[in-house]
C-alpha cells in the first residue's frame, strides 16, 4: 500500500512508456528524463524537435536516447499522443507545452479519443505533515460545479487512484459549508443524497461516503467528538469530494502553499492516466505526477483502465 508520496518511487514494475504531448517546455522535459534515469517511465517525446534539443542543451540534459516524433503544430502533437494512447503504444500520456483545452479536446474526439468513462476528472494527492494519511482531493481541477450525477462519476473515478494506490477502504467525505442539509446550500443537498445512496448500497463495496461534512469534520477527529459527529469518514477521510472547482482549488492551494504540503496530479477517465500539471508547478510536483501516473499504469486492474 502506498502511504507516502516517496512510496510512489519505489513501486516494483516494468517502467512504462510516457508520452510527452508538446515536449518543448523545460520542467516538464527535465521531469520527464528524470523519470526515465529513476526506472520509472521511458519518455516518448513529441513537440517541435529544434526547441527542445535547445532546452536540453541550455539545462545539460541528454535525450538522445528517446524517441522523438516530429511536430511542431500543438493540436497535431495532442492528436497524435492521444493515437499513440489508443493503440495501446504508450501507458500514460504528460501535458507539456499544450493547452489543457486542446488536449482534451484530442482525449475527447469521438473518432479516435480514448475516454473510458463517461467523465473525466482531476485528482490531486497530498501528503502533509498535519495529517496521518494521504489526502485525495477532487475535483480542483477540471469540473467547474459538477452535478449530483457527476459527483458520482467523480467519486468513482477517484477510487480508481485509491484502489492502484492499494487502499482497500476508501473514505468519501462530501464536502460543504456545515455538517447539516440545508435547503438553501446545494452542496448540502448533494452531499446528503450521496449518503443516501451509499446507504442503499449505490456505491462499490470499498467506498464509504458520508456528508455534508464541513472540512474540520472530514479531517480532524477532535472537531468531530466537540461537534457530536459519530461516523467512520469523520477525521480519518481519504478522498476530499469538493462541490465545485472554487473550493477545491482553494483546498488545494492552501495545502501547498501554506501547509508546505507535497502534491501529485492526475487525470481519470480516459483508457490512460494523464499527468496534466499547473504551470505554476515545481519540478519535483511534476515527477511525483509522473511517479503517480506510473503506479496507476502498473497497478490498474486492466478492465478499470
């Protein structure tokens, strides 16, 4: 089981082919041989050729050793990664120097794409020192305020990533502003509907949902005991299912930059994991995606992905 972001690097497999959509972006290029020198992933680059050989030589890493496919137009490059990903030539697919819409897009074409489910999300991973276990946030990512019937893609696209990680329990809190259904906030309504229905045996076996859960609820057992919640989800939740795209990029956020927490990302949906990072993300923040995405490729019961 994976308990740790680290834990992620020490996963026993065959390294996976990655495709790296738009290559010429220069974390994103160092990431990616990095990976390939810790055993985790062989990179296959497509982008524009001349300007990622130019990043390579300024930053002093060698690639010459990757294939490389030719293409300087970015929604071609998308197209092509996005084939690549559908004829089962490549694991995983990263976002390098490509709009997130584009390539998306390409995920998406009805002809060709490679979406599995009927919805594709975001989920980040977080380990932080306040908190015993890692952290699963959903969706802060790509779904702007998802319907009840989303969330319940989301949840069970989240699980996914908890199932490859080793989880065997997995604990949904569905988040809003207060612990009670209340007519006037539907995040409180959702929320209480996704009770219902894991109560009725809607979900998985492995998946518990509870809710409406202010944060304090989902994360800290303390606020729990003052408050009166008894509940298996409460101060002990692995998956953080956010309302809408404001709260958890809020979440996720503050978790980053002011709890100094370290983070992966990933996209679930598709035939394949997609490592789609911000550009605001570090080096290191764009290996662990990769590291994530890897795992999931090797640990993925095949009929889920």
């Amino acid at each position: 089981m994976i308990k740790s972001i680290a834990d992620l690097y020490n996963i026993n497999g065959q390294a996976r082919k990655m495709a790296v959509v738009a290559c010429q972006d220069h974390e994103v290029l160092e990431a990616a041989v990095e990976s390939y020198e810790m055993g985790l992933t062989e990179p296959l680059l497509i982008g524009d050729k001349n300007k990622t050989y130019e990043i390579a030589q300024n930053i002093g890493i060698d690639i010459s050793k990757f294939e490389f496919i030719q293409e300087q137009d970015i929604v071609k490059a998308s197209e092509i990664g996005v084939k690549l990903a559908s004829s089962g030539q490549v694991d995983f697919l990263m976002k390098g120097l490509v709009d997130t819409s584009i390539l998306l897009k390409a995920v998406l074409n009805k002809d060709w794409g490679i979406r599995k489910f009927k919805l594709l999300s975001h989920v980040m991973i977080y380990q932080v020192n306040t908190y015993h276990k890692l952290l699963f946030l959903t969706d802060g990512g790509m779904n702007l305020q998802p319907s009840l019937e989303e969330k319940v893609d989301i949840i069970n696209n989240a699980s996914l990533v908890a199932r490859a990680l080793g989880l065997k329990e997995i604990k949904v809190a569905a988040l809003a502003a207060k612990e009670k259904v209340d007519p006037k906030m539907p995040a409180t309504l959702d929320a209480g509907k996704l009770k219902e229905m894991y109560l009725e045996g809607k979900f998985a076996e492995d998946i518990i949902v509870d809710g409406p859960f202010a944060l304090d609820l989902a994360v800290s057992k303390q606020a729990c005991e003052i408050k009166g919640v008894n509940s298996m989800v409460g101060g002990d939740a692995d998956i953080l299912l956010v309302p809408n795209i404001e709260m958890g990029n809020g979440i996720g956020k503050a978790i980053t930059y002011l709890a100094n927490g370290e983070s992966a990302g990933i996209i679930i949906g598709a035939s394949v994991p997609i490592v789609l990072t911000s550009r605001a993300d570090d080096k290191k923040t764009k290996l662990n995606s990769i590291a994530l995405g890897n795992a999931i490729a090797i640990n993925s019961v095949h009929d889920e992905f």
